[in-house]
C-alpha cells in the first residue's frame, strides 16, 4: 500500500485477503500450483519486500543484468 494510508484501511485490506486466502477455492488453486501462505502483517510484509529488493538489486547490479537479457531468458525457458 501507499506510505499515508489511513492505518484502519491497511488493516482492513488485510483482514480481507486473509479471508479470500482462506477460501476453499482458493486454497485448491494454491496447492495446484504449489502456492504457500504465510500470515503476518502489512510491517512485515513490507520488511521483507525491503530486504529482497536490495539483495535483488545487488545482484543486478552486480552481473549487470539488463532487461534484454532477461527477455532473452524468457523466450529461451518459452
């Protein structure tokens, strides 16, 4: 979400993916796809969005990876 957003619809949103996750349907499509879930807050979500896009773009960064590369992965794993 947004920085500012009112923390009552942060929670809000929460409560609701956590209700759609846990549908039935949901859950079958998750274990089709070998999906997981995980429970935790807006904070923590974002904590760890935080550290996988600075590990990630170090990586980048480091075998400068650009974005022809990468389609060219794309086309080749087609």
């Amino acid at each position: 979400m947004p920085a500012k957003v009112n923390r009552t619809i942060v929670l809000k949103v929460n409560q609701e993916i956590i209700h759609i996750i846990n549908l039935s349907d949901v859950q079958d499509i998750l274990l089709q796809e070998n999906g997981e879930t995980v429970r935790t807050t807006s904070e923590k979500f974002a904590a760890v969005i935080h550290e996988e896009y600075t590990r990630w773009l170090q990586v980048v960064r480091t075998v400068s990876v650009t974005i022809d590369m990468y389609r060219a992965l794309q086309y080749e794993n087609a």
